[in-house]
C-alpha cells in the first residue's frame, strides 16, 4: 500500500447512501461523516421538520443531500424512500440501517402492541428496506449494507428485552443476506454501538446512564461522532474483504 492510494480507501466520492434515523444521534454523525467522505446521502426519519434541517445541514456542510419523511414501521414508505433516493441521485450504493425505538417493557408485562411497534421498527423495517433496495445494490459496484444493532444484543437486557431481541435478530439476517447477496457484489455488515451519549441515552434516569458509562472497560460514553470511523470503514473500499461480520464499537462492553 501506498501513500497516495491509502485516502482512496476511505473515500466515498460519488457513491449515494441512504441512513435511517439519520436526523440526530448516530445517524446524524454518520450522515454528516459520509458527506464529508463525499457521498450523497439521504436521511430518512419519522418527523417532516427534522429531514428538512438535516438536508439542509449537510447541503450547508458542501454536500449533497435528500431528507426523506420516513416511518421503518410502514412498508409502503420505504418504497418511497427507496424511488426519492434513485429519482435524484440515479443510483445507491450503500443502506444504514440505524432507526431504532427502544421500548422499555419488562419481561412478563409485554403486549401485542408494543411487540408489533418494536418488531416493526428494529427489525421488519431495516430486513424489508434492505430487499426493496436490492436492484440497486445489484447494480452498484460498491454495495455495502451496514445494519446498526446493539452491544445489547449480547448481553442480558431484561428491560429492554424487545429491542435486545431485535437486534440480535438483525444480525443473524446480517449474516444470512451476506450469504445471499454475496454473489451479487454486495456486502452485509452489522455495526453494534455501546453507550453512546444521544437523546434515546438521555432520556435514561441519570444513574441509569452513569451505570451504562462504568460497565465498560473505558469507563464512559461514546460521542455519536465515535461512531463515523467505523461506519466509514464498513461503507468504504477499507473493508472490502469483510463481509458477515458484526464491528463492536462499545469501549470494551461486551466479554469477547
């Protein structure tokens, strides 16, 4: 390797991404580290005011941007985002599956609604946005999935057991489709964030979050902009031998 084509490897000029929940948080950072990289990125969330800002910010950051007003629990959006996105960008190269709701329900108390709103939106939402943006990624040269689950698909999460269960489904089907899309050029990866400091974290009891903080070997949060690098390395030509894979960005988290 040398020095000249060492940049290239992070660089994603030209490529067009789709980043759900990509109008705070981890999305946000993500989107934000893709335009700087040079890609064209369309956010996608629930609130019509928050896509326009975050378009706004990223055309504001030299970049090229769409927002699209999303629900991952309606599959008749994701059509929608997935036609906005090729209409004005012609192509997509790249999927980050990151929206996510984290109902808090203990185990034992779980209803059928709240089972069906969590099931829709962390995992039938990211599975079916994944299968309606196949013909694209088929015909990317550079097709990379990135599925954002959870350190806390492996580990025990009474509380939060739904989301937990969601995840870990995730990457299971992470690792299937990377099976099945393989011979299509396309990657599958999962990327499992710890704690990191965002509004779904602040709205945790402060002792609750101070607890998160010390169980991990770094003894803190991560910021959300922690999270670029290695989505970066997940979308870009820097990990084009991985696929199948789950990167754990959590500080030392979970037992390995």
């Amino acid at each position: 390797m040398d020095r000249d084509s060492l940049p290239g490897l992070f660089d994603l000029t030209g490529r067009v991404a789709i980043v759900t929940g990509g109008t705070r948080g981890i999305g946000r950072a993500i989107a934000e580290g893709f335009v700087a990289a040079g890609a064209k990125v369309t956010v996608a969330s629930r609130k019509a005011d928050a896509c326009a800002e975050t378009e706004a910010h990223l055309v504001g950051m030299a970049g090229e941007a769409l927002g699209v007003p999303t629900h991952l629990g309606e599959l008749d959006a994701l059509d929608a985002l997935v036609a906005r996105t090729v209409d004005r960008f012609e192509r997509l190269d790249i999927v980050v599956n990151n929206a996510a709701t984290p109902l808090t329900m203990p185990l034992g108390e779980l209803t059928p609604e709240a089972w069906d709103k969590s099931f829709a939106v962390n995992l039938r939402g990211p599975v079916f946005l994944i299968q309606k943006s196949l013909p694209h990624l088929k015909a990317s040269p550079c097709a990379s999935v990135i599925n954002v689950i959870s350190a806390g698909a492996f580990l025990f999460s009474a509380n939060v057991s739904m989301y937990a269960g969601a995840k870990a489904a995730l990457m299971s089907f992470t690792r299937s489709m990377a099976s099945a899309f393989g011979p299509d050029g396309i990657r599958v990866n999962a990327l499992a964030p710890g704690s990191v400091d965002t509004q779904m974290m602040r709205n945790n009891p402060p002792e609750a979050q101070q607890q998160m903080a010390a169980a991990s070997i770094q003894g803190r949060m991560a910021s959300a902009d922690e999270m670029v690098g290695p989505a970066i390395f997940l979308a870009s030509d820097a990990s084009s031998f991985m696929t199948g894979q789950v990167l754990i960005a959590d500080g030392g988290l979970v037992p390995h």
